[in-house]
C-alpha cells in the first residue's frame, strides 16, 4: 500500500475511535483533503493504466470504513441517492464532478422509487472533499473523466440502497 494511504488510513482510524460522529467525519474529510493532490497517491492509484470504478484500497478491520479510489473515463449522470446507514466523504483527485445535494419528497416503497427535489448544486474541483450524513440524498454529474478518493463508512458493496428520483 502507498505509505500515505497507509498513514491516511491509520489517522482516519485514530480520528474515529476518537469521535465516530459527524465531527470526527469532518476531521477525516479535512484529512483527506491534504492527500488529495499528493503526486505518489496519483501515480500508484490514478495514472494512465488505472481504470476500476471502484479499487478498494483499504477496509478497517474494526471500524469498516473503507478508502476507495475511482477511475471513471466517460460523462455519466448518477440519480440521486444515499448511502444507506452509511456515510460517504467524496475526494477530487483529477477532473470536475457537480454535484446535487437533494431534500427527500417522498420515501421510496418496494414498488416505487423515493421522490426527491435538488437543494443545493456545486463543483468538486481538484483538493476538494465533502462529507454527506446518513441518509443524505445526492447525485453526481461527471461531464467527463473523473477520479476520485472516496471514504464509505462501511463497505457499501453489498448493501441494498433505496432507489430515488429527482423531481424537478
């Protein structure tokens, strides 16, 4: 493992064991923020030959958070949605990516889809993170390539996620 993601994850542990709520997840994204740009992080995970939309570099054994980079070549629109039980913390390492914060309508069912309406619109540019709660909708829109260094409170693999749309 790249020795600064290995000291990344090392203070992330130590900033949750501290405070696993919202204010010690701040302390991680302002952490993060500090490796984003970081030029061994970029070549052992984002150069030219890296392209896995989702690269798990590291899982805590006690805690499940994971550090994960993303490698995304083409435009997409995602809809909106959260992360479950789960928080995410969202790190720009190359590229743009706009993102809708959304306030929820409507709760999904099984049947049908939550409703949701757009909030708040702003770019992440390169250095930058932000962290959303439990249970905050969002989308991104990459008009382009993107990477990424994302933190999911715990392996969002294999966990089922309501399914949500925006309402304009």
């Amino acid at each position: 493992m790249n020795p600064v993601i290995e000291q990344f994850a090392a203070d992330c542990h130590d900033i949750l064991k501290k405070d696993s709520g919202a204010a010690g997840r701040e302390l991680v994204r302002q952490r993060l923020e500090t490796i984003l740009t970081d030029e061994s992080v970029i070549k052992d995970y984002f150069g030219p030959d890296d392209n896995s939309a989702r690269n798990v570099l590291y899982e805590d054994p006690e805690f499940g958070f994971c550090i994960i980079a993303h490698v995304y070549r083409d435009a997409s629109v995602r809809n909106p949605h959260d992360h479950g039980e789960s928080w995410a913390i969202y790190g720009q390492v190359e590229g743009t990516t706009e993102m809708t914060e959304f306030r929820l309508l409507e709760k999904p069912t099984e049947a049908q889809p939550g409703k949701a309406e757009p909030e708040k619109t702003y770019d992440l540019k390169p250095g930058m993170a932000v962290a959303y709660e439990p249970g905050k909708l969002h989308a991104p829109v990459r008009y382009g390539p993107t990477k990424l260094l994302r933190i999911e409170g715990i392996n969002l693999q294999n966990v089922k996620r309501d399914k949500y749309e925006k309402v304009a």
